[in-house]
C-alpha cells in the first residue's frame, strides 16, 4: 500500500497525498496478545494479504511459523511469493489500547516534530523516530 501511495497514481485511490504523512505505530505482539486475551480482545494474524479469498486466519502465536519472515524481510517484491508473503497481516478487532503502542516511526524529521507536538500532553508518549528506510 506504501508503494501505491508514492506513487499516487493509482486510479481507485483518491488519497493522493504521498506517503510522508504516514505513521507506522509500532508493538510488541506478545504484549498485544497478552492484553487482549486478559481482556477478552480478539485477534488474528494470516501469512498473505487478510483480504484474499484464500487467505488462512490464526488464532494461536504457535503458528507464526506459516508466516515466510524472508518475504516479510524483503525490499524487493517483484517475485509473485515474495509479494504476496510480504502481505502477512496482525489484525486486532473493535479496539487498539494506545498504551500498548511503544513506538511511532516516521518518515522525515518534519513529521516527527508534528507527532512529538501532538504527543506534549498525552500521558502516554511512544518514543518517535525517523525510520526514513521503512519507506518508498
């Protein structure tokens, strides 16, 4: 999605305001886990995109094995494998506890200077850095 949003040409998009405004919040999945389950959250992850017709869900982290962790490594994605593999997706439902976010990466120094400002009077303050290579 990152990659249809630098383009910004793709014609069932209308967002086409690029990729820099984008934030990736980041977690710890046994922490996640661990919360949802003492709280009757519900959870899943899949090894492809969640979106497909053939797309497995799990329920259990000992199946984080399906996941291809070569693709999810991946920066090139022309191989129809690698593609699709880079897919895999960790879907929470209904409520996402802000506490449980540890970090936000950001792609330039701009908008983690907006992200800190917005953060000055939350309790809760995930640390921010530019992480300039998780992007297009």
């Amino acid at each position: 999605m990152l990659y249809l949003l630098h383009k910004g040409n793709h014609l069932d998009l209308t967002y086409r305001g690029g990729q820099g405004p984008i934030v990736h919040l980041v977690s710890s999945l046994k922490d996640v886990v661990a919360y949802l389950e003492k709280n009757d959250g519900k959870w899943t992850f899949t090894a492809t995109n969640a979106g497909a017709t053939y797309t497995q869900f799990y329920y259990d982290l000992s199946d984080l094995g399906e996941i291809s962790w070569e693709a999810v490594r991946a920066t090139d994605f022309r191989d129809p494998e690698i593609k699709e593999g880079k897919q895999a997706e960790f879907l929470v439902f209904d409520f996402f506890p802000w506490e449980l976010v540890a970090g936000i990466g950001v792609n330039s120094p701009a908008v983690c200077d907006r992200i800190e400002a917005a953060l000055e009077l939350a309790t809760h303050k995930p640390m921010v850095k530019v992480k300039s290579n998780w992007y297009y």
